[in-house]
C-alpha cells in the first residue's frame, strides 16, 4: 500500500525551521485538510501545571463548544488515552460536537506520558486503510511537534532560573514581574516590590568561607518561597540581593510578608549573621512604569544599609517623599 502526501516534505521541513509552534500546528492542520476529507478535528493539549486538556487548534467546531469543552485527568476518555493506543470507534460515547460514523483518536505523547490528544471524525463514510495509514503519519510528525515545543519551554524555563536557587534571575524577574505591574496597573490595582540586600556581604563570606555561601543563598531561597503566595515572583538580582513582586498587595501586606522571612531567616543557624537591609515600595495607584518602582525600592534597600544592623525601610510618598524605618 502506498501513501502519498501533497506537501509532506515541506511540513517536515518547517517542523525543524525557525517557525513557531502555532505556525507548525496551523501547516499540520492544513496538510490533514487537503489530504483527508472529514467532517470536524481538534487537536487537545494539556494546560501547563494543570489536570485538563483544552483545544488548541481545530476545523468545523463552534466557538462555545471550543471555549467550554474540556477533557480532565479523571475523563474515562483520559483513561483510555493514557495507555497511549489510538481510538477508532463508532460508539458514541466517544461524541465531541457533532454525529458521527466514524471516529479516529489519536494520543499525543512521550514515554507514556499523555501530552494531549488529535480526534477527526465522519458524518456519512468510514476512513480507508490509506487515509488512516496517512493519519498514522501525520500523527506521529504531531506527537514530535508537540515534544520539540515541551522541551524548547523547558530550556526556555531553565534559562530564566538561577541554577543555586532556582529563582528567576535579574532579567526573567524583570520581565515577568513588569508584565503583571503593566496589566495591574491598568486597572488600577495595587502592588508593591521589595528588595533584601546582606549589609557586607563579601566579609561574611570571606569569615565563613565562600564554599558555604551556595547553601546559604538556597536556604534563603527556600524561606522566601514558604512565606509567599503562588501569584508573588521572587528572583534573585545578584548574590546578595532578593527581590518580590506582590501583584494586588499594598504595602501593609507586603511588609507582613517582609517581618515573617526576616525573622525566619534570623532563627537560621546557618542565616543569624546575617545583617538584612530590606526596602518595600508601593505603586498605590501612581501612574508610574516598572521601572520607578524598582529604583524607589532600591532606594529604600540601600537606605537601609547605613546602619550595621537589620532594617527595613519604607518609601513614603508624602509631601518629602521621604523614607520611614519600620
């Protein structure tokens, strides 16, 4: 049995070019259109730390049945998906939008983890053996396109974390946590920033030796980490300076959250040398960029740094602007 494709080499040729996943799912999706009549196809794929999967391209399928449908981990669909073996069915407990006579899914994954899934049915005829031979094809170029885009964000994602503390680093803290400032503002709503910096920090080092300090900066990580919500962003600027986001939060809130890392950073053994010079900042509503908060917090760390011991400083937007130790 022979399989010919119309555009296959050149569907294979973009998956390795500098085209974008949605661009490759788009080519893929019109190669199935011109290779194989049908009367409606989506292409579901997991959303990202969550247990459901949601369309992410398809033909022939309205707009709320596409908004509203989704496939959880617990769907009797999902179980028998997982043992990643394609469907070909014509029991309709299987339906997605429309009557059919003919249904064919298809798993996407790697190493038995389910990635998501491709369904195509029929209204009136059955598939034929070379179109299904060809849907087996254009499957597996589906399943490779779907793991080349699940490792490229995982780089992407690695990229964007500090390797001791697994924080976003000065550049990813900056662009995620601007992007949240940009939409909260927006709309108005609140949110503050701190900066921690360790007053001498290069002496404490040099005392305790450097060796320690990745250790140090993990533990400290990890503290930040337990005290904050899962919306907050926490980064690490240099070795010596932390910074948070707080979308929604003022800066009653943000300096609650700023006394319980404090203290719990001064009940560390390892941490208790430590001199913590912290700085909290508000939008509160200020048409300001990004930008402006970062430097009034920064302002306010550095201010803090002026005495030998742990301190926190808040900017006052008075009159004077001036900065209150709290």
């Amino acid at each position: 049995m022979e399989i010919g494709f119309k555009h296959l080499d050149e569907l294979c040729q973009s998956t390795w070019c500098k085209n974008t996943f949605e661009e490759c799912l788009h080519n893929l999706v019109n190669e199935i259109e011109e290779e194989i009549p049908f009367q409606s196809m989506g292409i579901y794929l997991k959303q990202k730390n969550e247990k459901y999967y949601q369309i992410k391209i398809h033909r022939h399928l309205s707009h709320t049945f596409v908004k509203d449908h989704i496939v959880n981990d617990d769907n009797f669909l999902f179980n028998e998906l997982k043992e990643c073996l394609t469907i070909q069915t014509t029991d309709k407990k299987y339906q997605f939008e429309h009557d059919f006579t003919e249904l064919l899914i298809y798993p996407i994954s790697y190493h038995k983890m389910l990635n998501g899934f491709f369904f195509i049915d029929r209204s009136t005829f059955s598939f034929s053996p070379v179109e299904i031979a060809k849907l087996n094809v254009l499957s597996s170029l589906l399943n490779l396109l779907v793991h080349i885009n699940n490792q490229q964000e995982l780089i992407e994602k690695l990229n964007e974390l500090d390797s001791v503390t697994t924080l976003y680093n000065h550049r990813a803290f900056v662009k995620h946590s601007s992007h949240f400032f940009d939409h909260m503002n927006r709309y108005n709503h609140n949110t503050s920033l701190t900066i921690l910096k360790f007053n001498k920090f290069d002496e404490i080092s040099q005392v305790i030796g450097n060796h320690k300090i990745p250790q140090m900066l993990k533990e400290i990580a990890d503290i930040i980490k337990d005290c904050i919500r899962q919306t907050d962003i926490a980064g690490i600027l240099y070795p010596d300076t932390f910074a948070i986001f707080f979308p929604e939060v003022g800066q009653g809130i943000a300096h609650k959250i700023v006394i319980r890392i404090k203290d719990s950073i001064m009940q560390s053994p390892r941490l208790n040398l430590l001199q913590q010079c912290w700085g909290i900042a508000d939008s509160d509503q200020e048409k300001i960029t990004f930008e402006d908060l970062l430097n009034r917090t920064e302002e306010c760390a550095f201010y803090a740094m002026r005495d030998n011991h742990s301190k926190i400083v808040v900017y006052d937007k008075g009159e004077k602007d001036e900065r209150q130790d709290i």
